[in-house]
C-alpha cells in the first residue's frame, strides 16, 4: 500500500519581512554576484592605484630620510594642493566608469533578456525600488574608489598640515565629494539606461564606450567648425571636466595644462541634469512587468 500525500493548501506561516527587507533583497545579491567577475575585481583594485601614489606622494614630504635621499628641493615639486586634488579626482572617474561599463549592463541586462522582470514586479516591489536597488549595486564600489579614497588622502595630509588647514581647504574636500558624486550618477544612469535599451550586455558596453569618445570627437568638431566652445556640451566627459573645474576653482591642471571647456558651469550642470532626467525616463519606460508584443 503506497502512501496518500495531503495536497491540500497551506498557507506560509515564516517569517515576514517588510517592504525595506524585500528592496535590500537585489542589492544583497548584487554584490554577491558582482565580485566573482574576475575584471570586476581587478579595476575595483586599480581604483587604489593612484589613492596609494598620493599617500606616498605626501609621506616623502614629511619623511626626514627622503628629503636626506632627494633633497627639499625636489620634494617640493611635489605638490599636493587643489591643483592635483582635481586630477585625482578625474582620475578615479575614470575608474568608475570603467566599473559602470563592466559591471552595469549585467545588473538588467539578464533580467530583461529572460524576462524576469515580472517576477520582480508581481511582488511587493515597485519599480522605483527595483531602479533604486539595482542603481545601489553599483554606488557602493564605485563609491569607495571616488571619494571615499578621496577623503581618506585629504585626511591623510591634514594629519601632516597645521589644523587650520583641513578648515581652509574645505572647499576642496566637498568638491572631490560633489564632484565624485557626479561621476557615479552620471554613469551609473548611462551604463542602467543603455542596458534597459539594449538587452544584451556586450551591445549595452559598446554603445556606452563608443558613444563617450563619438561624442568627444563631434564636440571638437562642432567647436572648430564654428569657432565656439558650447560643442563641448555635446561630450559627457567635457560636460564632467567643466563641472569639476567649477567646483574645485581650478581652470588649470598640474598648474599649467588649461583643461576646462570654454562653457560656463551652470550650462554643464543643466546637460547633467537633462541626461540624468533622460536616463531615469528611459528606464521607467523600460522596466515594466508586462510588455505588449504587437
């Protein structure tokens, strides 16, 4: 005689999580999966490569036995003032937006081209916070190696300076956050929208690098067809190199290299904002839990 198995409904009686515990859902498995890329990890690590520069950069300054080495002389060429925190600063941009590149269209991309955004969406989770969540996976990594490195250096070489100097270049400090808040944004929403549109990872990355040097191109072209600096708004990294030489004051790189678009700051501010906007409506449109197939 087999055994009879009651088929009858049951209802859950676990645990119950409210709506924050069911939105920390996708970044917990975001990050999980995240890091076991090999090329995640390895220009995550690059993102320490110049942090780590600027801390011995600011040692040997205050090492008695590197100024016996080299002399004061040549120590003191190397200055470590807003100047140099503004190349660091794009430095590590460019970081993360080759972590943006690798690692976001992977973040929709699966759940688009299989279809599971249903199954996202059928449950308690709106799409603001399925965006949110997804948009959280990459703020944290690309996060650590902007200004969170930033301000590690900056309080580094206060610990060196009197105390009145962390006071009097605190624009400085706020700029390497504002300034790296906008790199993480700016790309994050670009790598997130061109995944939305595209599905398949590879097409999402190639349209994200292609359209970022294509543009620059055509901005040096506009500008010298025309005689006029207002093409450089039609670039992403010119529009990121005049917001961060607004906030930092600094026209001049390396206190020589004149790298500032010939564009006022609020007219790349409003580009940001408008591509942010562009971004963000693209992927309301996109992430939907059904789609109609005419």
């Amino acid at each position: 005689m087999s055994a009879s198995v009651s088929r009858a409904f049951r209802p859950y009686d676990g645990e119950r999580v409210g709506a924050a515990g069911q939105f920390w859902v996708i970044p917990r498995y975001g990050y999980r999966e995240l890091f076991k890329s090999r090329v995640t990890l390895i220009l995550f690590v690059s993102g320490f490569f110049f942090p780590v520069v600027f801390l011995a950069a600011i040692y040997a300054r205050q090492n008695a036995q590197v100024l016996a080495i080299f002399g004061q002389s040549v120590i003191d060429e190397i200055d470590i003032d807003a100047s140099a925190y503004i190349v660091f600063t794009y430095a590590q941009s460019w970081i993360a937006f080759y972590l943006a590149l690798w690692a976001g269209p992977t973040l929709l991309g699966r759940d688009l081209a299989n279809n599971g955004l249903p199954l996202y969406l059928s449950r308690p989770l709106t799409r603001t916070a399925y965006i949110a969540g997804k948009a959280l996976v990459l703020l944290g990594p690309l996060s650590i190696v902007t200004w969170v490195v930033g301000l590690l250096v900056v309080l580094f070489q206060a610990s060196f300076e009197p105390a009145s100097w962390l006071a009097a270049n605190a624009r400085m400090a706020t700029a390497i956050v504002v300034g790296s808040w906008v790199s993480i944004v700016f790309y994050s929403l670009i790598a997130l929208a061109l995944s939305a549109m595209m599905r398949r990872r590879w097409m999402a990355r190639g349209a994200m690098l292609g359209s970022l040097f294509i543009l620059r191109g055509v901005a040096a072209v506009v500008n010298e067809l025309f005689g006029t600096g207002w093409g450089s708004l039609l670039s992403p990294t010119e529009v990121q190199v005049a917001i961060l030489s607004g906030l930092f004051g600094e026209d001049r790189w390396f206190g020589a290299i004149s790298m500032r678009p010939d564009v006022p700051t609020w007219s790349a501010w409003f580009v940001f904002g408008a591509i942010c906007a562009a971004c963000l409506a693209i992927l309301y449109r996109r992430v939907r839990a059904y789609e109609v197939v005419r």
